[in-house]
C-alpha cells in the first residue's frame, strides 16, 4: 500500500505517476521471469523503448559479469529465487553493447500470484571509481601509455597521460571508445580471445603487437602488454593494457646492450689483458735459463701471449660504444678517448675547420673509418704515440698516425676494404704509407660536396722522407 496525503486524493494513477517519476529503472517480473512491467528509466538504461521489454525474460537481458570468478550467486535465475540487493551483472543494450549494473530486488503479491520487483541502476560508474582509485596515482605517472579496459565491453576505463599523448585523444572522448577504434585492423574476436587467454591463465601476461592510428591519422607500431589488475573485494577486475611504442624499446634494449659491452670490455681490459701481460712477463725469466730447444719454444708462447693481448685490445675496443650522442667533433673526441683508454695512454687529437657543417652521408664513413683504423692502432703491442686529425674544408681529411706499423698491417682486410669503398663512393681516396721513423700513417680524404670522379685508393709501402 502507499500512504498518501488528503491533498492528493483526487489525482488518478497516482501510483503509476510515482513509477514514471523514479530515477531509477523499475521491473516487475512474473514466476517465470518475464517482463510484465517496465519504466522508462529501465529502458533508457537498455536503449529501447519501455514497451519492446514486455515479455521479455530477465534471462535474455542479464548476463552475469565475467570480471566476477566463478561459485558466486551474481547470476539472473537467483533474482527469481530470492531478494535481496545484486551486483555484478549486465544488460544486453538494444545497440548490441553491454552495460554494468547491478539491482535491488523485492517480492510483490499481486491477485493470488507473486512477482518480483527490480529496481535497476548502472554501475559502472560507481565500480569503476571504487575500483580503480588505489592504481590511478602509478598509472598516471608511468611513462608508457595505459589503458584499463572492461574485460565484458571492451571500452576503456581509464587512460594515463602517456595514452593521450600516444593516440592524441582527449580523455572523455577515448573513455567513450574500444581498442577498435585505435587499431583499425583488429576484431572483436580477437580481443575477446584475449580476455579468454587471460582467465585461462591469469597470471601470465598476454604480449601482442599491433598499430595504432593517431588522431592526425598517423601510425604507430607498438607492444601492447594485457594483465589482469588486483581483483577487488567483490571478485571484480580489470584488465590493464600497458603500450609501448617499438621504436621506444628499441633504444631501450640498445642502451642495456650498450651497458652489457662496456661491462665485457672493462673487465677484458682490466682482468684478462693484465693477467696475459702478467704471464708474459713471468716466462720472461725462464726463456733466458733454459736450453736452446726450450728457449725457443718459451719463446713462441711468449710471442703467442702479445698475440692474445693485441687481439683482446682490439676486440675491447671494438665492444666499446662513444659515450657522446651530440655532434661530430663529440662522437670523433669520444672514439679517441676510447681508444686511449684501451692502449693505456692518451692520443693526440687535432680538429681544424666546421665538422659539423659537413653532409651526414660523409661524417657517418669519417666515424666508420676512424673507428676501424683505431682498432688497427689498439691492436698493436707496441704503439707508443698516436695522433688524429681532422681537417675540414673543400674536402674533409682523417689523418691516423702511429710510431708502429699496427695501421699499415690491419686487423680485417675486409674493414680496409670498407675504408677504400667508402672513399670511392665519395668521390676520395685513401693512402696507407709507412714513415721514415718506423711507423705508419693513414691519410682518408673525401670532398665535403661531391662532384668529382671517384678514385681509386693506394697504399705505398715506401717510407716517406
């Protein structure tokens, strides 16, 4: 019964007025689950008018929510069973969407036969503020991109700030959008497969790549990351969509590889080129106190031993990575600083002109040909002075000298070659000469601006006076 003031006594339908007039959705179901009685905020709340819900039944508009793990009695046929107050079930929209919402239900006895009166809401507002707040505050912050997705509906709950700099969507607008809309190329299927991965195993991550479209229509390659969040009091959760882009993980893997070198080069050049030395100098004494036959093989390991060490100071060098990533003149001072780290002592370097000006094409074989002709240097046992210069103006010149013949003797012909290949493209040449005081210089010499025919490289074996 509904109590009334006296005032209202002449106003007729009162009860169905007081229906119509309810915020929320109202259902009266019959014992077999059919819809006898629907509101227009129940309708609303499916996309279709009050009068496409009658005889319907409640079991081909609920469906229970798959975030909620299996045993619980969050399912429709329990809302005929009993009353009480139900989360964690959805409604199948007339759009083909989904909603979340959860009911309140009572017993009503109507001329001898009973029912039962649902009052429903959505949910997903208040579930998803409830929870999501204890992982918004590290999700925002998190560099990557993130995305939580509703794992019945696909559209997303939340974004951080790297997912609206990634897509170029504003934050209402993408929470009213599915991964569809990012990834033109993907179906339903395929993300439900996902979801399915995921409650099959749900602590192991699914990892996929795929494209996403930006606003402006750009394309993006990125490795997307699906893992479950920490499930809620209710059983509910999440799926949370972390994105990098390739091209981002890529200079991430490059820097920990570039660590891993330097630490393998450090310990060669600090722990095994000592020890080999060390050996070495130790035989130094024996190959004087024995007998020819054995002097002469202690001997050989002696030579073996300079040989091992030539060759670990030019693998190290070869492992190590400039630290500079700004201009030219940084990178060459860098790869110098290097070597002189590797042989033990610093090396002579000399600039002369505007390196930065010149063309990339031709500073990227200057750094290539400085590098292998470095490793030659590095490689020699008994280098004792090393000098580098750069000239730039007309024609860029790299010119390597030593006071051994550990340039004019390489390391890998196969990298001489480069060197002669790389000048030829540019229109240079190269010149390998040994020098009056027993040591070696290499002279590269290519025009900043090409033009003028190639010519083939030489290498004299004449001493220069």
């Amino acid at each position: 019964m509904i109590a009334r003031s006296a005032r209202l006594g002449s106003v007729p339908d009162l009860n169905q007025l007081v229906l119509d007039a309810a915020p929320e959705g109202v259902l009266v179901l019959d014992d077999s689950g059919r819809i006898v009685v629907a509101t227009e905020p129940a309708a609303a709340l499916i996309g279709t008018e009050a009068s496409a819900l009658i005889d319907r039944t409640i079991d081909g508009l609920l469906t229970e929510d798959p975030r909620i793990g299996r045993g619980t009695r969050c399912d429709p046929r329990s809302l005929l069973r009993a009353a009480g107050s139900w989360r964690g079930l959805r409604a199948r929209r007339a759009d083909g969407g989904e909603v979340a919402v959860e009911a309140t239900v009572s017993s009503l006895h109507l001329a001898g036969e009973t029912m039962l009166v649902a009052v429903v809401r959505e949910a997903a507002s208040e579930m998803g503020d409830a929870q999501l707040r204890r992982v918004l505050h590290a999700l925002d912050a998190d560099a990557d991109a993130i995305f939580v997705l509703d794992p019945g509906t696909l559209t997303y709950r939340y974004v951080n700030e790297g997912a609206l700099r990634l897509v170029g969507y504003g934050r209402e607008r993408l929470l009213r959008m599915t991964p569809l809309h990012l990834d033109r190329t993907a179906t339903t299927e395929q993300y439900h497969r996902i979801v399915e991965a995921l409650e099959d195993a749900p602590t192991r991550p699914v990892v996929r790549r795929a494209t996403l479209e930006h606003r402006d229509g750009t394309k993006t390659a990125v490795e997307e990351t699906y893992r479950w969040s920490v499930p809620e009091r209710d059983g509910s959760r999440w799926i949370v969509v972390s994105v990098r882009e390739l091209a981002a993980r890529g200079r991430v893997e490059e820097a920990i590889l570039a660590e891993e070198r330097e630490r393998i080069a450090l310990e060669l050049n600090d722990r095994v080129v000592q020890r080999l030395f060390a050996a070495g100098l130790d035989l130094q004494p024996a190959v004087a106190a024995v007998d020819e036959e054995h002097r002469t093989r202690l001997a050989g390991v002696v030579e073996q031993l300079d040989q091992a060490i030539k060759d670990v100071r030019s693998t190290v060098f070869a492992l190590r990575e400039p630290r500079g990533a700004g201009g030219v003149v940084e990178r060459v001072a860098d790869l110098v600083a290097l070597a002189g780290e590797t042989v033990g002592f610093p090396l002579d370097l000399r600039i002369d002109g505007d390196i930065e000006a010149v063309p990339a094409q031709v500073t990227a074989s200057l750094l290539a040909v400085l590098r292998a002709a470095l490793i030659d240097v590095v490689r020699s046992a008994a280098v004792r002075a090393v000098g580098v210069t750069v000239t730039a103006g007309r024609d860029i010149e790299l010119v390597v000298s030593d006071q051994d013949v550990g340039i004019a003797a390489p390391v890998d012909e196969r990298s001489r070659a480069d060197m002669v290949d790389r000048a030829d493209r540019l229109g240079g040449a190269l010149v390998v000469e040994k020098t009056a005081d027993g040591g070696a210089e290499l002279r590269w010499r290519v025009p900043v601006r090409s033009g003028r025919p190639p010519r083939r490289a030489a290498e004299s074996p004449a001493p220069r006076h």
